[in-house]
C-alpha cells in the first residue's frame, strides 16, 4: 500500500509551520487520512502486530524568497507535532530565488489500535541558538510518499 500527496504550486511556508499538500493519490485502505489543501495526514495502526510500519518519503524544491536572506532552510518529517531531527534536509542557496531539491525518508511505527499526526514542516537548518532561522521559505513541487511496509 502506498499513497502520494502532491502540491506543485509555490507556496510560502512559515518557519515551524507544515507544507500544505493540495492534491492525492489516496490511500484507499483507510491506513492514511488526509484531507487536501491540508499539511496533516493521520497514521493508523491498523494491525494485528505490535504496530504498523511506514516508510515517508518527502521530495520538493525550496527556495527563500524575494527579500529575505541568503542561508541555510530546512524541512522535516514531524510526528506528533515534534520534527524528528534525524529527517531535517537542509540546503543553502547562493541567492534568493534559487531553488534546490530537499528529500527526507522516515520509518515510523504506529502502535496497534493508535493514531498518530504526520507532517512535513519548515524547521530551522541548525541547532544553534544564535543562529536566525529563515522565517518563511518558499516550497515548489512538494511530493509525499506514504507506504505501508509491515
């Protein structure tokens, strides 16, 4: 079982804010829930295992936009509102408007009879705390992948 989101369209995405997925090829099974023009998809775990297992995968071009400032964007794979740090794919462009691919893959368990919250959100590129995160960022050819692996 797999399901794909689709947003083509730019988009404007603010930092710690998810990207909104506007078009889908449905999970016709009922393990993903997700209603377009919106960035939240619902996890299942429908299973008579211990859980249910998924790999995520997200692809799409970022850029920031028209008068903001050159540095490093980032996206991650967010489960219940928390962006999991090992999926932030971070890029730098030389200039504004300058788009490059981001991509990120997941594997998510979702314990039997749960649901869980899953997006892909704008985060900052580091850790650092003095560092001033990219405060919106634009995002192009957004593509989500969700398959049902075990």
């Amino acid at each position: 079982m797999a399901a794909e989101y689709l947003a083509n369209a730019v988009q404007a995405v603010n930092l710690n804010a998810p990207i909104i997925f506007t078009a889908s090829i449905p999970c016709n099974r009922g393990n993903v829930y997700h209603e377009d023009e919106t960035g939240i998809f619902i996890l299942r775990g429908n299973t008579n295992q211990c859980c249910a297992t998924y790999q995520v995968t997200f692809n799409g071009n970022v850029a920031i936009p028209e008068g903001g400032t050159v540095g490093p964007v980032a996206v991650a794979i967010a489960l219940n509102g928390e962006p999991r740090p090992t999926s932030r794919a971070i890029y730098t462009p030389a200039a504004v408007d300058e788009y490059g691919n981001l991509t990120s893959t997941a594997i998510i368990k979702i314990p039997r009879g749960c649901c869980f919250p899953l997006s892909i959100e704008s985060v900052p590129a580091t850790e650092d705390p003095t560092a001033t995160p990219a405060p919106v960022i634009n995002v192009q050819n957004a593509n989500l992948v969700i398959s049902r692996i075990a």
